[in-house]
C-alpha cells in the first residue's frame, strides 16, 4: 500500500490527541500502551484480520510496556482504554455474537472488568483506514516511532528494545528510524490547540475559518535532539517570536513564580537603539502564556535547555 501524507495525517492528528481523564494532573500511559501492544502482537503474527480479542497474550504484551513507561499511581489495568478507546472514534468492542458494541456514546459509565471483558470473550475492531495502514509492516512501525515520541519519549530505547525483533528491517544505515509524513502536522494541531492559536509570547491570536492560523508550534528541544513530540515540549508561537526563539535571541526560561516560565533575552546580541530588536527586548521577565491544561505546562528540562542555550548561542 502506497503510504502518504494523505493517509497518515488525519489519523496522526487524532493519535497525537487521545482523549484523557481530565481531573488529573497528569497525563495516563494506558490508551497509547494498548495502541503499542497491539502494533506488537500484530508485528508477531498473532492478529489476523480486523479483530483484536481480549485475550491473555494482549494482556501480558500490555503488562509488559506498561511496566516501562509507568508513573506515579498508574496501575497496569488494561479494561479501561480497551473499553475507553472507543471514545475516540476508531475502535469499537464487541461481545461475541452481539452487533451492537460495548461502549455507546453519551451512554459510558464505567468499565467492564477485565473478568467480564475475557466472559463475554470481547473483541475489539478498528477503521478500517487506520486498520489498513496497522496491516502494512513499514506504516505499523512509523505509528510505533510516532506514538513513542509523542508519549514516551524519553523511553524510546527501552520500548524500542522490547520489541526488538521486529525493528530492526526498516531502520536505516544510520540507526535512523523512520517517521511518518504528516507528524509535524499532528504536533502542530495538538500544540496549537493546547494554546488555543495564541502566541506565548507576544499574546497575538490570528485565526482564519477554522485550521488556518498565523500561530505556529514550536519545539522547546528540537525534534532532532530530543525526538520528543509531547506537549510539554511545545509551545505556540508566532512568526517573529517563534523566529527569535530559534535563533537564541529569545528564550523561555523557568521561574519560581510563573509556572510556564518567563521570557529572557540574550542582552548582548539585541539592542535597543534598533525598532525590531527594541520590541525584542521588551519581552524580558514577561511570563510565558501558559497552555489551557496544567498538565502540558512546558517541562522544566525543556525550559532548562533553552536557558542554557540562551547564554551558549553568542
Ligand atoms: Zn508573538
């Protein structure tokens, strides 16, 4: 199957923006980790068709990602994002013999438990799309690079050994390996709509119809050091600030008192004599407009390296 931008982008957009538990403050590993386990057990041979069954082996496969990427109170409780996911629109469960799923829209209380999920020998069903590009070896493993570094980044190595077998094929010369078309698209939609389109640094908010927005996402660590597409990695920005904020002239930096951080500037490459570099330097100590959930507040490391780079870059 020929694998384009087409095919991925929309996809990606909804895969980089899993819906999530709201009251907490942190966000939960469990609907990307199914996603992971599932990639696996595909890559293994042991999915055939469109049907994914709530069987021991999902379970083990789920336990075992789970176990790295875990944090804080997070229990291995596969039921909820194999009941949960269907919330999201591409994937449906059903009882066997039954044709009306699980889960109805509106109508969601809690989980099956995962007893009653193996006695109804539940299965769960994708699009067909996004099924279409799961079936594909190569597309399978540019959705695994993707969902990692949106959600796990900064476990790559561990989840990419656990799945060792398989990944070894399409990883270049180099030890590159390869990304989808269209993630740039997904980080950007999911940043920009964290920040609801407006700048974080001047404030400035620009939207046309509906998509078409003068703001644009910006990296905190580029993507080429950190591979890390989270949230807690970006920031919206407009032209000119996103500009200056790449060219180390300008940085968020952490601060005690603003959690998002505050504006510095690089005081020996900007002067004030100068109308462009003025509007530049008024920026300093203003605080970084935060994002509309706590939770993708920029990460401090993140703040840390564009501090550090701020003074490096002369
Ligand atoms: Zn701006």
């Amino acid at each position: 199957m020929a694998v384009t931008e087409s095919n991925w982008a929309p996809w990606l957009e909804r895969l980089y923006d899993l819906r999530r538990d709201k009251r907490g403050s942190h966000e939960r590993p469990h609907k990307p980790v199914l996603l992971l386990a599932i990639l696996d057990l595909l890559d293994r041979g042991i999915l055939r068709g469109n049907q994914v069954p709530f069987t021991e082996e999902l379970e083990s496969t789920f336990r075992r990602f789970f176990a790295v990427v875990r944090s804080r109170d997070d229990q291995p409780t596969i039921e909820h994002p194999f009941y949960f996911l269907s919330g999201d629109g591409f994937w449906q469960v059903f009882a066997a013999g039954q044709s009306e799923p699980l889960y109805r829209k509106g109508f969601a209380g809690g989980a099956p438990s995962a007893a009653q999920l193996r006695r109804k020998s539940a299965t769960g069903r994708f699009d067909e799309s996004l099924w279409a590009l799961m079936s594909d070896p190569m597309a399978r493993h540019q959705l695994r690079e993707a969902l990692i570094a949106r959600y796990f980044p900064e476990h790559h190595d561990q989840l990419a050994a656990l799945s060792a077998r398989q990944w070894s094929p399409d990883r270049s010369e180099s030890g590159e390996t390869l990304l989808p078309p269209g993630r740039d698209a997904a980080f950007r939609k999911t940043v920009l709509g964290l920040y609801d389109h407006r700048c974080a640094a001047c404030g400035v908010r620009v939207l046309l119809k509906s998509q078409l927005s003068l703001v644009e996402a910006a990296h905190l660590i580029p993507f080429s050091v950190s591979r890390n597409d989270r949230p807690t990695n970006g920031v919206a920005l407009c032209p000119n600030h996103h500009w200056a904020m790449d060219s180390f002239l300008i940085a968020p930096c952490p601060d005690s008192r603003s959690r998002a951080g505050i504006w510095r500037i690089n005081e020996r490459r900007l002067d004030d004599r100068i109308e462009g570099q003025r509007d530049l330097m008024s920026l300093a100590g203003k605080p970084v407009l935060p994002p509309r959930e706590t939770m993708y507040l920029p990460a401090p490391e993140a703040l840390r390296w564009r501090e550090d780079h701020l003074t490096i870059a002369d």
